[in-house]
C-alpha cells in the first residue's frame, strides 16, 4: 500500500504529508504584515523551500489550489506565478476568492511529485 511519511506532525495537522511519490502540503505567508504583492512572493519562496524539503523542484508540481482574500489581487498573483513556475512545467491550477481572516492574503495547496525512496 506504500508508506505514508508525515513531516511537522501535530494533533490537528501535518505540515507535509507524502505518500506514493506525491507530496501534499499548504502554505501561508510567514509574514502577515505584508500586502498581497509580498505575501504572494513569501508563498511562493516557502513553496520552493518545501520542494527542498521533500527533494523535488518546481518542474514537479502536479496541483496548486490558490485561496486568494480579494479577487482583486489575481493580476498579482498571475504576474508573479508567470516569472515563477518554469516554462512548459505549469502544474493544475484554481483560484478561489475567499475569506481567509483578516491579514492573510493568500493561501495555497500545493501537491508535487517526489522520489519514492
């Protein structure tokens, strides 16, 4: 059935789960003072932080779900995604607007493709 290993374990969640080659995480931005442009940016260098993390890299991305606070921000979002995810690699993607309390701007699901070893 295949080992799951579970990384930042706690009562109520896992800061990364990975089972059968396939990482599964979510990130938010550190630094909640920041505006959406910096928050956007943060996620994304947490996001390639975490590829580290589990030895995998942006061209291995399979799905990024995108909860973004105002709908407004897409435009941000979009321009810094582009500069960011490697031609002809772009992983599944959705964004949704919602509410995600009062300073996060931006949260993101990220699945990725890893060794199995």
């Amino acid at each position: 059935m295949g080992e799951i290993r579970r990384y930042g374990s706690s009562r109520r969640w896992a800061d990364i789960v990975v089972h059968r080659g396939v990482a599964h995480w979510v990130e938010v931005a550190e630094d909640m003072s920041l505006d959406a442009r910096g928050q956007i940016a943060q996620v994304l260098a947490q996001i390639d932080a975490t590829l580290r993390t589990v030895k995998s890299d942006r061209t291995r991305l399979l799905q990024v779900l995108v909860y973004i606070a105002d709908g407004d921000d897409g435009p941000i979002l979009d321009g810094l995604w582009d500069a960011w995810v490697p031609a002809g690699h772009a992983p599944v993607r959705a964004m949704v607007q919602v509410g995600l309390g009062k300073a996060c701007k931006i949260e993101m699901v990220v699945t990725a493709a890893v060794p199995e070893n």
